[in-house]
C-alpha cells in the first residue's frame, strides 16, 4: 500500500549513502562468480532510489506488496516507460526467488539485462537529484 507521509530529506540522504556502497560492491565484484548477489544488490539500489524519490514526494510503501507496489508507483512518472517497469519488476521476482527460495540467478540474466538495469539506476539517479534541488 503507497501512504503518504512526510517528506524525509535526511532519510533520504541515508539511503543514497548505501546506494553508494551497493554500486561500489557490484562494480568490484566478480560478475561471473558471484552472478546472483550482484543482480540482488542492482534490484537493491533500484528498490532503494525508487524509495528515495517516493519519499521526496511525500509517499511510503508499506505491507506485503511494498516492494511490488513501489514499482508500480514509478510507472505514473513520465521519465519511465513501460519496459523499463517491467525489467524491474522482473528483477524483483528473480531477486525474491534467490532470497526466499534459494535459486541462482543466471549468468545469462545479468549479461542480457545489465545495460538495461544501468540505464534505469540512470534515469531513477536524475529524477532523484532533480528533486533534490
């Protein structure tokens, strides 16, 4: 369920430090090892910006469907098309199923949707900052 709630400027700042971290982690990490934990913490950073910018605007997932609804809520803004929402939302069932029932991520999942995966951290990145301002 999205609910409103207070702008958090300082909790959103805390959020884009461990973004920074998450991407520091994937860019030094061994794709080809570690194929799963690095596709697990690309939906981590996408989940934790797209949480950044609902928050900035005043909203907050919450409940069993957080997740899945927060991703939801970014298909109302224009910067996003519908693709793109559902390669998220895919990411986030793949990410489920390796952290909730214990299945690998193909290496061939991260080689074909890396690209796209870097492109949308792109563009939820400037949404972001453009409502830092």
């Amino acid at each position: 369920m999205i609910i409103k709630t207070i702008p958090d400027k300082e909790k959103v700042n805390s959020i884009i430090n461990l973004i920074k971290i998450r991407k520091e982690f994937v860019l030094s990490s061994d794709p080809e090892k570690f194929t799963t934990v690095v596709v697990e913490n690309y939906y981590e950073i996408i989940k934790e910006l797209a949480t950044a910018i609902l928050l900035l605007d005043g909203l907050k997932a919450i409940g069993e469907f957080a997740h899945k609804e927060l991703i939801e809520e970014l298909a109302k803004y224009k910067e996003f098309e519908e693709s793109e929402i559902k390669i998220m939302d895919d990411l986030r069932i793949k990410r489920n199923k390796s952290s909730y029932e214990g299945k690998p991520i193909e290496k061939s999942y991260l080689e074909n949707k890396k690209e796209y995966l870097s492109k949308i951290i792109d563009k939820l990145e400037n949404l972001l900052n453009k409502k830092l301002k």
